[in-house]
C-alpha cells in the first residue's frame, strides 16, 4: 500500500484517480513468477482498494486474482453496493448501534441524548435501563404534546429520536450516508427499492416498520429521526414502499396482518397529516408541503442565512451575529423574516433543499409533486384493498373503507390537478401558488411526477415525454430543472443544489418509470443509461466514488454547489457510497438490457451510443 500510493498518489488524497500526476507502469510478480504490468488508473486504484480491505481485516498477506483488479466497473460497483455499501449503511437506535448514530456532523454538539415518546413504554424502560451502563446517555421523555415552542426549545439540546424497539433490539434502517447519519423520509423509499432488488427484503419490511413507529409516535413520517426535525416530514411515499415490500413477502396470514397493520397506518397519515392540517389547501382542494417550527433550521451550515441576516440586522442596527442571537432567542420578533423560515422550513420537507423554484414561496405552493404522490397513495390504497381485502377493509382504528372510496378520491384528485396544475399552451404540469391564484412556469424535474404516478392520459404523456427529452435531458441524467428557468428566477449568485446543472438519483428513478408507463421504453433506456455511464465513469476515475448527487452536464462529481457532495470524502476505498445512489445503480442495471450494460464496461459515452 506504502509503495502504490508514494509512486501513484501524488497529490496525497489517499486514493489513485484521474487528476494525480502522468502515470507510469506498475510492476508486479505473479505467483507463476510472471511479470504482470498495470498500466491504467481504474486497475491500480482496484488494487489500493482490495489492499485496504485487507488491511483493514489485519490480514499479513493477499492473494488477489487478475480478475479481480480488471473486474468490470459496472459488476464491481454493483458487487459492492449488494455486498458491502447497504451492510455497512444500516443502523440501529439501540445500545448496539447508537455509537454510530449518537454523533451529529450537522449540529456541534457531541453530548449523546435519545429522545423518547412519552407513550412508548417498551422504548422507555430500553433506553432507561441502557442509561444505568451508559452515564454519558441523556434519556429524554417527549411531551405528550410536541409544539413548534418545545422543539424550538430543545434546539441547543439536539439529539437522536428512538425508533422501534422489537425483541430487546433496535428496529434496523438504512441511513443515506456521510453527515446524513439517521433515517430520511424520502431517501428510505428509494433505498428500499435498491434492497428489494439485492434481495434485502427483511431490512426493507423494518424501514416500513420504523416508518409506522414514527407516524404512531411522532404524528409524521420524520424529516428524519432528529429532534430538530420534529415539526418536519418529506415527500410521501409509504403506500409505494408498503405495496412494493409486500409483492415480494410469501403470502401467509402472518404477512397479511403486517399488510393490515401498515396499511391502517399509511391511511392515518394520509388523514392525520396530509388532509387534516395547513397543508391541504381548501380553495383548491389540493395539498401543499407546510413545515411548523420557529425560527432558523439549527441544521443548517453556520453562515447558511447569512445574506438574509444580514439584511434584517442592518434594520435594526446590530451585527449580524447579535441580531441572529436576538432572533433565536425571542427577543427580537419580525413576521416578514418568521415567513422567510417558514418558506425555508417547508423547502425542506419538499426533500428538495434547497431550489429556486421554491425560495421564499414553497409554502404558498400546491406542487406537482406532492400532488402525484398523494394520487399514488389514493390508487395504491383502492389497489390493495381490492385485491387483498375483497374491496372492504376495516383499519386498526375501526374506520371503514371500500376501494371504491378510494377510486374516487384519486379521480377527483386527477380532475384539480388538470383544473389547476395543467397548463394547455406549455403542455406540462406547474406548480400552483394558492396566494396569488397562478400557475408557475419553472421547468423542473418533479413537474413530470405525474408519469410516475399513473394520472396522465396517454394524450397527455404523448405531449409531456417530448418536452421532458427536450428540456431535462443532459449528458449524464435528467436535470434538476433547466437552465432557462433557474437563471430567470435566481435572486443572487448562489447555486442551488435541487436546480441546473445537477441531477438527483430519486428524480432519476421516478422518470426512468414514468416513461416506461406510457410506452417510452426507448427513451427511458437511454436515461438509464446516460446515468450509469456517469456513476461508472466517475467511479472508474476516482477510486470508486459515489457521491450524494452529479452535475449532469458535465458528468462530473465534483459538486460546489451550497453544500458540496456527500459521499466523496474516504481514504483508500470507498465502503458505502451514498444510499440512494446505491439504489439508483442497482435498478438501472436491473432495466438495462444486456448489450449496454457491456458498452457500459466499456466506458462507452452516451452521446455516441445514442448518436
């Protein structure tokens, strides 16, 4: 290992890639005493990893195959994400697991403290009796009533929230990865798809099971499982990540009462926090993203807000610092900055923090997005009480449904959605502004969730697949959004991550879907593609990365953008990329016919393959 990084890492970031100095042959004696030469970048940073991972296990001596130094990149990388990344990904909130998930990169605070719901009796006699051994654990039992005050109280004293506690241990879960050391809303959906497909079954079924711990306990499906997140949830994809989990369960009476038990509770959230707060919108009988919370998000970079600081202190004569202080504190109240934090805070439920389309608006939106998920939620719900409850079903708190109710709920949901989302001239979804009572007309990403979800009439997928091609189709994935309509609607200089020129695994996946719904198979195929070449690219010039998002005009990695790229920092290897990504390989690869998977070992480039 000495020997390949002095001769080959020149620029000292322990790893081999692209960007160290021209490189030079590297030598080696075979067991048969032949001289084996390795002349190009990929096969010598395989070999640092296989070295490090022998390292690590303290082994004295390797023997390492040929095969495995020239393994094709796209086996490799999916080999290693279904051996390695979702194994060393998972995490437990029990006295296992909280050493990996205590700490928190995100707030600088290392006191250990857990959470836990005042009516959860089972957690709380867990984590009582693990602080009689564990003196520097802060055991903290929740309120019956959680208000926007306490968590703004508790800001300073931020800590884990417990999650399901079954048979004396933590429930398990897969964490994105990086500074993201909890459980996401939105990231376990699409992290669950990529353990299906790696036949992780066991662990996706828990992820759903710590989902309906948290709606039972905590009133949503959590942001994440942080305290500061608790007035926060994300983008809704638990009626999906339940239909899709049980299609693959042995169908035995035993897996039907989990089927009951999470459908019962998909329902409730449906109601509870979708239909029955700020964030269903009478005058349009849609829904909206709407955080609660006071004040800044204490997750946020220090400097995060500094420009919109700035300018509210100069108000009141302060520094920005003093003002800040004054501001968190209460003692200074301004109502147009509390509803610059509210926008901000329901930005980040959107999952898409942070971009210009929402920016200092996103809870005066009804959004496309949203709107598809909770149609998909009405269709999954008649779809699984037609066909595994006879058209009846009676949910765990004595509320009766047919999926005839259902149907129709989803059809009224389609008709607003075309009253106040279509827009007949541009032929595409936008989100509405229930303030000022218009259409937007920022091109992004999730303006074609509707394929995904299934609402579109093949008339309508004719006119929006063409325009998605045209508009979001970059060299290396779908864009964010386009460059036109980020450049028109930035307010400063400021990259936002959720915009042009990056591209997202979930946004992906979901258009991936979406277009081989209404028949785009050709089209999809080649987006698939143009993604995988340019995880596998990446991959192949910089040591293995996986990173948390790309640039997709460029194909690149390298990421500036408000919070950089997650997934980039490691020495020698690589041992769990980035989950969602993770997910985003292993089912392209599971679409991608045979012949471009072999281009795709090839390096082959999109532009060319798809000339």
């Amino acid at each position: 290992m000495h020997d390949l990084l002095v001769g080959y890492d020149t620029d000292g970031d322990n790893k081999i890639t692209k960007d160290d100095a021209p490189s030079k042959d590297y030598y080696m004696v075979s067991t048969a005493g032949d001289t084996v030469i390795l002349r190009n970048t990929y096969y010598l940073s395989n070999l640092l990893q296989e070295l490090a991972i022998a390292n690590e296990k303290e082994y004295e001596n390797l023997t390492i195959t040929l095969c495995q130094i020239q393994e094709p990149p796209a086996e490799r990388i999916s080999r290693r994400i279904k051996s390695h990344f979702w194994d060393d990904l998972t995490r437990t909130v029990d006295d296992e697991g909280l050493k990996r998930i205590v700490e928190d990169e995100k707030v600088h605070d290392s006191h250990q403290r857990i959470y836990v719901p005042y009516n959860d009796s089972t957690g709380i006699d867990y984590f009582l009796n693990l602080q009689k051994k564990r003196r520097e654990l802060e055991v903290i039992i929740l309120p019956p009533t959680i208000t926007p005050e306490y968590v703004r109280s508790i800001n300073s004293r931020p800590g884990i929230l417990s999650l399901k506690i079954e048979n004396g241990k933590g429930v398990p879960f897969v964490v994105p990865g990086g500074r993201f050391n909890e459980m996401y809303g939105w990231d376990s959906y699409f992290e669950g798809i990529g353990l299906i497909i790696d036949g992780r079954i066991d662990l996706a079924k828990a992820m759903v099971d710590n989902f309906c711990y948290q709606i039972k306990y905590y009133g949503k499906i959590l942001n994440a499982n942080r305290s500061y997140y608790l007035t926060r949830t994300q983008p809704p994809f638990l009626s999906s990540f339940i239909r899709e989990v049980y299609a693959e369960l042995p169908k035995t009476e035993e897996n039907k009462k989990w089927l009951k038990h999470t459908l019962s509770i998909a329902i409730q959230e449906y109601e509870t926090v979708w239909m029955k707060t700020k964030r269903y919108t009478p005058s349009t009988g849609l829904n909206r993203y709407y955080a609660e919370g006071i004040g800044i998000p204490p997750e946020t970079e220090p400097g995060h807000f500094r420009s919109i600081l700035q300018e509210y202190a100069n108000k009141y004569d302060l520094s920005v610092l003093t003002f800040e202080e004054k501001y968190k504190n209460g003692e200074i109240k301004d109502a147009k900055l509390d509803r610059y934090f509210v926008h901000d805070r329901t930005l980040r439920e959107s999952g898409h923090d942070t971009t210009w389309r929402l920016a200092d608006i996103a809870a005066d939106l009804n959004c496309v997005d949203l709107n598809s998920l909770l149609y998909k939620y009405e269709k999954d719900f008649d779809f699984l009480i037609s066909t595994y409850f006879n058209g009846r079903f009676t949910a765990e708190n004595g509320h009766r449904y047919t999926n005839k109710y259902w149907h129709e709920k989803a059809s009224n949901r389609k008709i607003l959605m075309k009253q106040y989302l279509w827009d007949d001239e541009k032929h595409c979804f936008f989100d509405f502004n229930v303030k000022t009572e218009e259409r937007t007309d920022f091109m992004a990403a999730t303006n074609f969730f509707p394929l995904w979800a299934g609402l579109c009439t093949q008339e309508e997928a004719d006119l929006l697949v063409p325009l998605l091609m045209k508009e979001l189709k970059a060299q290396g994935g779908f864009l964010a959004s386009n460059k036109e309509s980020t450049e028109r609607y930035a307010s400063s200089d400021m990259q936002r991550q959720w915009d042009y020129p990056y591209g997202w695994a979930p946004h992906q996946m979901l258009l991936w879907k979406g277009l081989m719904n209404y028949g785009y198979k050709d089209e999809a195929i080649e987006m698939i593609y143009r993604w995988l070449w340019t995880i596998t690219q990446n991959a192949v010039d910089y040591n293995g990365t996986i990173p948390e998002k790309y640039d997709v005009v460029e194909s690149t990695h390298k990421v500036y953008a408000e919070y950089g790229n997650v997934g980039t920092e490691f020495a020698y290897i690589t041992k769990s990329g980035f989950g969602w990504m993770n997910a985003s390989y292993q089912y392209g690869l599971s679409l991608l016919p045979e012949k471009y998977v072999l281009k795709l070992d090839n390096l082959e480039k999109p532009d060319v393959v798809f000339n």
